[in-house]
C-alpha cells in the first residue's frame, strides 16, 4: 500500500515530468516512403517505420513527411503516434526536383507552426532544406546510393540493347544524382549514418565524407514481431497444405535479377531427386519479366510440382512463414547494404544461407552459412549440407536469434540513436 502511494504521488510525477521535457523536441523525418501502406514492404520503408517508432518511444514528437501515392490522399494521419504529412512529386521511390520543391514548401509550413528542432533524412530526400535552414541540424541514414547501382544494374544487361541502354541511359542518370545531389547533400549534413560498415567504407573512399561525420548504426527489427513461434509453423503449413515432414526452402523478396532467384532455382534442382520431400517457396512481387523467366526456369528443370510462387505477403504475415520453412535463401548477386529479411529470417530462428557480399557477412556472421554469388554449386552444397543435418539447422537456429538480439534488435538501436543525438545535439535534445 506504501508502494503504491509514494508510486503514485512521487515516481509517477516524476515520470510524466521527464516525459514532458522530451516531447520538446520535434524532429521531422522526410522519406520517400510511405508508412501508413501496409501492403508494402522493403528496406526503406522498414527502416523509416522502425526509426519513426523509437523516436517516438524516446519522448520526442515526430512528424514524417512522405509520398501521397494518390492525388486524393489525406492531408496528414496519425499513425502510432507519428504525424504523417504527405506531399507529391517522387516516382518509383526516386527523388527528383518536383520532389525537393513540394518538400521545401511541406516542410516550410510544418515549421511556422510548430519550429522543428532536427531533421532526420532516408538518403538525400531532404535535399535543399540545409541551405534555407542552415542552422538546423540534419542527419541522413544511407542504405544503398547510386554507386551501388552501377553494379546492380549491370547484372541485368543481357544482350547489345540492354547494353547501350545501360550505357546511355543508366549511367548518366546515376552519376547526375551522385554529383548533383547525393555528394553535396551528405558532405553539407551533420552526419551521415551508413546501415553496415561496408557502406561506410564506400561513403568515405568513394564520395569523401569525412570519418567523423560518419556513423555506422546496422538496420534492426522489432524481435517481439519477428521470433520463433511453433504455432505459426503448424498454422501456416495447414494453410498451405504444407506437411509437418515436407523441407521447405524459403526465398524472400523482390523479383528481379540481382537478387539472384535463378540461381536458387537451379541448385534446388540439382537436390529434389536426392530429397524428395523438398519444396521451394517464393514469396514476394517485382517485374513480370523477370518472373516469367523464372517461371519458364522451373518449368525447363521439370520442377513445376516443387516450386510455388505466393506473391506478395503483408508484412505483419512474414512471421508466419519464417517460421513455416526450414531453410532461408539469399542468393543475392548485388551488394546488399544490410537486408531486413535476412534480419528477420534469422530473428525466427530460420537457419541461412546467403550469398558472400555486402552487408551480408556482417549480419550473418556464424549463425549460417555463406557462398559465393553466382555460384550454383557452392549454393546446391550448402543447401545439401543442412537439407541432410537437423542438428546442425537447429544449432544455427539458435545462433541465428542470438546474434539479432545482440546486435539487430530494437533495443540496441535505441540505444546507439539516442546516443548519437544527445551526445551530439546537447542543445536540442533532452
């Protein structure tokens, strides 16, 4: 009784009053994705929807500016306590001068009516706003910029059309968004923080930033929505009419070609004769093309009754179906900054197999196993080596969850976001 009285007439108070002091701060975060979709998922949008939560949870008072994929969107939700306001102008997740001007004007109103104290941009989406507001501070988070595409891009060139196309249409509007806006955005913010140290590297070498300018903080998830869960398993196989004993295959994604499904086609067609009771799902959405190249694949490798293409699955189902298979694939030909599924399957407790490359090996670390990209038979290999091993799947599970909690979960990032801004923003935040 005593407990509870000095709970509620002393360490409450308290509470609210320390509370109150951190929604001072309003922190605007511009992304050119769109949170309130919840039929969409991918890097991006995770990362903004994961950012916007802590901050929130952190005392501060956020608002998002984001895309209206609708002329008749609303003018502004509240969503988990973040104040989305929507503007126009971006396609296909590009940011262009239509974009940077709507911004400005959004933002600009925001501001007069109530003063934002920090601004957090997804890449160079808040390009502009240093110059007008030069005492603001402003910190960028990098997942992938346009050098990276340079290699991403050529993996699709497949023929002399494709080619030029490559080389006239590409590679010009990839280096006029480095130099235009990429190169002096990140050089003329406070900080600009990279998703993995591979990226980091590129954005010292390469673009120049200077190391203390730079900040590595690795993408995370939301471990309580991503975990091992026995009853998804057993509910999703029996919605798939899926067996307890069939060993399921799991890739995840978009469909397009660096992401390297063909290759993961071709190895598990290489092992169903020698496990029979094998399948390959493929969730996710992308290009028709390169799906009816797909399709076309598995029919070749006479596989049709061993590969299911889902589609797209909503986010808050992809617990479900890490849980449902046995082994994750990542096959990825392109350099990976720090892939969310990859998080995610490993948060389940879903042993992996990933491709050698980018942010990959960093994530993975012993809890899988990794093989070089493009390589069909060093991937048929790995999959024959846990297809065959149980022990070894069920160790590398346990692995897999302990390294996403001591590295990728929600709980780390608070902590390294809270400490990169009030230890470098003492006057702003709290």
């Amino acid at each position: 009784m005593i407990r509870c009285v000095c709970f509620n007439i002393i360490i409450q108070p308290l509470f609210l009053f320390v509370q109150m002091r951190r929604l001072l701060v309003h922190i605007c975060v511009i992304s050119p994705a769109d949170i309130t979709d919840k039929t969409k998922w991918g890097g991006v949008l995770t990362h903004t929807k994961m950012l916007s939560n802590i901050l929130v949870k952190e005392g501060n008072e956020v608002t998002l500016i984001a895309p209206a994929d609708h002329l008749n969107k609303s003018h502004g939700k509240l969503i988990n306590n973040i104040h989305v306001v929507f503007t126009h102008g971006i396609e296909k997740v590009i940011v262009n001068h239509k974009w940077i001007k709507n911004v400005q004007e959004t933002f600009n109103k925001i501001h007069e009516q109530k003063p934002i104290e920090l601004v957090i941009s997804e890449g160079y989406c808040a390009y502009g706003l240093q110059k007008k507001y030069t005492n603001l501070p402003i910190v960028s988070f990098v997942h992938n910029f346009s050098f990276i595409h340079f290699y991403n891009n050529w993996t699709e060139v497949g023929s002399i059309r494709s080619l030029l196309s490559y080389l006239l249409k590409t590679i010009p509007r990839l280096l006029f968004r480095i130099f235009r806006f990429e190169i002096p955005f990140y050089h003329s913010t406070n900080y600009t923080v990279s998703c993995s140290k591979l990226n980091a590297g590129y954005l010292r070498k390469i673009y120049q930033i200077p190391q203390h300018k730079l900040k590595i903080i690795q993408n995370w998830i939301n471990t309580y929505h991503f975990y091992p869960n026995v009853s998804f398993r057993l509910e999703c196989r029996q919605r798939l009419n899926i067996p307890d004993n069939v060993l399921v295959f799991l890739l995840v994604g978009s469909i397009w070609r660096p992401k390297g499904f063909h290759i993961a086609i071709q190895s598990f067609s290489k092992i169903v004769s020698r496990f029979s009771n094998a399948i390959l799902l493929i969730c996710g959405s992308g290009r028709e093309k390169e799906k009816e190249h797909l399709t076309e694949l598995v029919q070749q490798k006479g596989i049709d009754n061993k590969v299911r293409f889902l589609g797209e699955i909503e986010y808050s189902e992809l617990p479900q179906f890490y849980n449902m298979a046995d082994i994750f694939l990542m096959p990825s030909l392109l350099s990976e900054g720090h892939a969310y599924t990859l998080i995610e399957a490993m948060a389940c407790g879903l042993p992996s197999i990933a491709t050698q490359l980018g942010g990959n090996i960093e994530t993975i670390g012993d809890s899988g196993i990794l093989v070089p990209p493009g390589d069909v038979d060093a991937l048929e290999q790995a999959m024959i080596e846990l297809a065959q091993n149980p022990e070894k799947r069920k160790e590398l599970s346990r692995l897999a969850r302990e390294r996403v909690m001591q590295y990728f979960s929600e709980d780390v990032a608070i902590q390294k976001v809270s400490s990169l801004l009030t230890e470098n923003f003492p006057d702003k935040i709290h």
